[in-house]
C-alpha cells in the first residue's frame, strides 16, 4: 500500500548516510523493469547532470538533501526537475534544477550492462 500524502513523516527527516546505495544487481533489475514497462526511448533513456548545479544546491546551509520531481518539457520528452529540502522536508526553490544532457547523443561510451543496457 503506498504511503498517503498526507502522512506526516517524523522530522527531521532520517537522512543518514548509504540510506540510498542498491546493489548493482538490483539496479540492473530496476533498469530493466522499466524498460520492459516504458519502452527504451523517452523516459527509458538516460539523462547526465554535471555536478555544479548539485554542488550549488547543496551548498546552501539549510539543504540537508534533494527531491525529485518528474516532468514534461516542450519537446514532450520526460524530465526531472530537482531542488534543495531542508531538515523539514521543505523545498528549498531559490535554485531549481533541470536540462538534462540526454541520451542519446550524450550516451556512455561504453555500455556497462548494469544501466546501460
């Protein structure tokens, strides 16, 4: 059962360290699974971020983390739009962050098997 939005989490949020990491195993089965449901082009596509605009979101004092939000751009493609949260889970919108470098052209060199698939 998924979690109501209206559910309050216990604050501050339980950001600790490694919380986040998958074993490649399971990040190739993820992979996989969405290819399978959403088909390799449009969101099944990878999309590289260069760390600067992670570097400045991260670095205003009160970001204890980040948050994802999926969204549509003007060519109808899927896009993730990301900001800062602080330790109460607000959004931190003085820098929010999108433009992707999308796959293809800007496509891994070498397919890993793990994501790449």
């Amino acid at each position: 059962m998924a979690a109501s939005r209206n559910a309050k989490p216990s604050f501050p949020y339980p950001y600790k360290s490694g919380r986040h990491k998958v074993a490649k195993a399971d990040a190739r089965r993820l992979r996989k699974r969405a290819i399978a449901a959403l088909g390799s082009d449009g969101i099944g596509r990878s999309a590289a971020y260069h760390r600067e605009i992670f570097d400045q979101i991260l670095a205003d004092p009160r970001c204890v983390g980040i948050r994802f939000y999926p969204g549509i751009d003007d060519k109808g493609e899927v896009t993730m739009l990301y900001v800062g949260m602080d330790a109460k889970g607000n959004n931190l919108t003085s820098l929010i962050g999108d433009l992707p470098f999308r796959c293809p052209p800007f496509c891994p060199p070498i397919r890993d098997g793990v994501l790449d698939l």
